[in-house]
C-alpha cells in the first residue's frame, strides 16, 4: 500500500450527526454537531465543538446547558436540516417535525423522538481558534425504554444510529466484535 501525505486537517472519522438542543421548552433550538465525544468516566463529562459565529453559541455560552441526542436512521434529515439552517430565523424543531420534550434536570429539553439524550452543565469554555470547546458534567441520561430489554441490558443496536463521515451520513451496520473479543477465554464446554 502506498501512502501520500495530506496538511494536518480534521479527518478523523466517522464521528457522530449528534443532534444538540438548547434553548427552553419554550423557545428550542437545535444544531448538528460532530465533534463531540466523551472525555471522562468518573465524573461523566462530554464536550461540542461550536463556532462563535452560529447562533446557538451564544444560547448555551449564556444558559451553560445542552443536551446531546443521538441521532438516529430516521433523524437524519433533521440532523442535515439542522446542520445547514440557522436558528436564528427558523424554527428547526418544526421544520424538521422533531419535538422538544422536557429534560430531567436541565433547562434545555431534550429531543424525544431520540433515543438517547445525555443531560449537559457546562463546566469550562476552551477557546480553541474556529471553534470554542463547551466541556461538560453529563448530570442525567435519558433512554427510551423500547430499547431496554427484559434484562435490563440497553440495546442501541436496535436504534439504527447514524455517522457522519467526510461529508456523507451512514447507518451504523453489522457487529464484528464486543469489547474485549480478542482476549476473552473461549468455553471449553462442547456443545450437543
């Protein structure tokens, strides 16, 4: 395989089409966000990336609330709409025919027709360049339950979750392995 060397650039991918909302129940907004991730276990804490220029910077720089929604197959076009529109003269969450439900703990709601939404206090603002790093305590989850199985066990699979990679989104496919696969002790009981 040969290789060419490219300028340093943002191309680690894929990264999620999170759906972030802020705001209030009252007056929502929402806008796409790839660059996020989880940062720390103990405590929980995520952070977004956003550009001082878009509109919902100033919403969360103000409030310091945020909630991640994963974003699904059928969210797509909202994550896309949401991601090209400004809510500074559109009304995403009609435009997109999504609803803003209310969180359990912070003021921003929470997107239900996600299947996750992770709760967000902003706890430092990093300004970086193009873009400022909201760092944040996740302070409460919520999952819909058509995902929990009768064991308890969270089942995201079932979700159709979506990616975002160089320019195009894609439907999270096939399992090749769980954590730790490559270690674990195979059984040595034989099966009849």
């Amino acid at each position: 395989m040969s290789k060419v060397q490219w300028r340093p650039g943002t191309l680690l991918s894929p990264v999620p089409a999170a759906l972030v909302s802020c705001g209030t129940l009252e007056n929502p907004n929402a806008l796409t966000i790839g660059w996020t991730g989880i940062i720390n276990s103990d405590p929980a804490k995520t952070y977004i990336s956003v550009r001082p220029s878009r509109f919902s910077h100033d919403i969360i720089e103000k409030s310091r609330e945020f909630v991640i929604n994963l974003t699904t197959v059928e969210l797509t076009r909202a994550a896309d709409l949401c991601g090209v529109k400004s809510g500074k003269d559109t009304d995403k969450f009609a435009l997109c025919g999504i609803n803003a439900e209310k969180s359990f703990i912070v003021s921003a709601p929470s997107i239900a027709e996600s299947p996750v939404s992770l709760e967000c206090k902003v706890t430092d603002i990093m300004r970086l360049g193009s873009h400022d790093m909201f760092i944040a305590d996740i302070v409460a989850v919520s999952v819909d339950d058509k995902y929990i199985n009768e064991s308890g066990k969270l089942r995201l699979d079932k979700a159709e979750l979506i990616a975002y990679s160089h320019g195009e989104y894609f439907a999270l496919g096939k399992k090749l392995g769980s954590f730790g696969y490559t270690v674990r002790k195979k059984s040595t009981k034989k099966r009849r």
